[in-house]
C-alpha cells in the first residue's frame, strides 16, 4: 500500500507540473502557417528571366486558340451579337443587341472561297468555333465594302486565330499592317504550326492562295518557318520587333511570303 499511494502522489504531482500535458502534437501542428495565396494575375505576360522552365514561344501559345485580349485589351468598339450568320470561312453577319445588322470581315486571315478547295470545311470550323457561343466583334474601321473589319471573340476564344490554327485559313499578310504587333506574331507563328503539322488545309498537294484564286492566278510560294518569341511582341500598332530585331513591316513580303522562282 505504501508504494501505491507513492506512485499515486507521484502521478499527480507530474500532472500539476506540465499543466495536463495536451497532445502535444496538435499544438505542433495547430502552429503552423500556411503560406498566403495569391490571386493575382499579371494582366501581361512577363518573359520568364530566373525559373528553369524555357520561356514561352509564340508556338506554343497560338495553340491555346485563347483570345488576345488576355495580353492585350481592346481599345476599340465592341459589338455583343445575338445572333451570328457564318458566310464563309472569314466573313460573318451579326445582329447587334441594339442596332442594324452588320457584316464583319474576320481580320488578319483570309480563308479558301466556297468554290475553293477547303472552302466548306473553312465554313464549317469557324460555325463550330460560334456555336452555342456568347460572341462579341472587336473592331476599329471599315474596308471599301463597308464590312467592319473585326475580330470574332467566341467565349474568350478568338475565333480568327483558331481559323489558322485549323488550318481554315491562310495569314493574311498583305494586309497585316492592321493588326497589334501580338497578333500579327501569333497569327504568323499559328500558320507555321498548321502547315508543319499539314492540319486542314495544308494537307493538300494542290494549293491556291485565295488571294490568287480570286485573280485567277497560279502562284507558288516559298513560305518562311521562323516562329517567333511572345516575350518580343507589343500591343500596339507598328514599331513592333521580331525574336531577331526586325521590323515587321519588313516580313510582310520579302521574310513570311515569297515567291518561288
């Protein structure tokens, strides 16, 4: 009995010391902070200067068929539609939420004719890229057929650039000095994937430029393969550099299209 109620005193007096002694392991883990988390999202796309991971290529993101406006904001008018005609593969007819109906010529692309090669499967990719779709028209002028001259955003995709990137639709190069200098880089870049990757219409043997094709000319091109580095376009207007320093302006003809001897 005698060392019972000694190792009962005993008991009690450790109990008295460490205050009841918690889990000791609860308050451990109770006191750790979980780092914040961010929900900031950079507006622009930074180039990548001390991860590991290889900065971006214009390749790899014209592939992501999302809309430009995610690096670069549209400054110009915009129309909510209602209602969207597809025409051809780069020309649709929208009805406004308020306002006359409008045709509007898909820029910075030019897609087969309906009597062309590919030209109904042009048609049918941009009907796919609307359907079910909250659209909207970007657009800053009118070309000499009072068309406005726009970008279709579908769901935040941008629909002229899934063209190329399908292989829909051609770059359309002489008339590029009308896009942002990121555009104009991610279009160029998007047909150089599809026509590597012979998507859509660059699977055939027997191409005509519908730019020709509307002449009725028979023209062969030497096309340039250079894709360029997002990190070196601007959202602006002209002034805008390539990966190697060059003006853009300069790739119009003489770099991206030229014509084989």
């Amino acid at each position: 009995m005698t060392f019972l109620k000694l190792g009962i005193i005993s008991l009690a007096t450790s109990l008295v010391a460490c205050g009841g002694c918690s889990n000791p392991i609860k308050e451990r883990s109770s006191s750790i902070k979980q780092p914040p988390v961010s929900t900031t999202v950079p507006a622009v796309a930074a180039p990548l200067t001390s991860s590991p991971t290889p900065t971006p290529t214009l390749a790899d993101t014209s592939l992501q068929n999302t809309s430009i406006d995610n690096v670069c904001a549209h400054t110009g008018p915009v129309i909510v539609t209602q209602s969207v005609r597809v025409i051809d593969g780069d020309t649709v007819e929208v009805i406004p939420m308020t306002g006359k109906s409008e045709r509007i010529r898909l820029l910075g692309i030019d897609a087969p004719e309906a009597k062309q090669d590919y030209g109904t499967q042009s048609m049918q990719a941009l009907q796919q890229c609307v359907d079910g779709a909250n659209v909207s028209i970007e657009w800053k002028e009118r070309d000499r057929y009072d068309r406005l001259l726009g970008k279709v955003i579908a769901d935040g995709k941008d629909c002229n650039l899934n063209q190329v990137v399908q292989g829909a639709a051609w770059h359309y190069k002489y008339y590029q000095a009308g896009q942002l200098a990121y555009d104009r880089l991610a279009y160029a870049n998007a047909e150089v994937l599809a026509r590597n990757q012979q998507q859509g219409l660059w699977a055939s043997n027997n191409l005509k430029a519908p730019w020709d094709f509307r002449r009725g000319l028979s023209t062969k091109y030497a096309y340039n393969n250079t894709t360029y580095d997002l990190t070196q376009a601007q959202c602006q207007l002209g002034g805008a550099m390539s990966e190697n320093y060059e003006k853009l302006v300069e790739l119009d003809r003489s770099a991206d299209l030229k014509r084989a001897k």
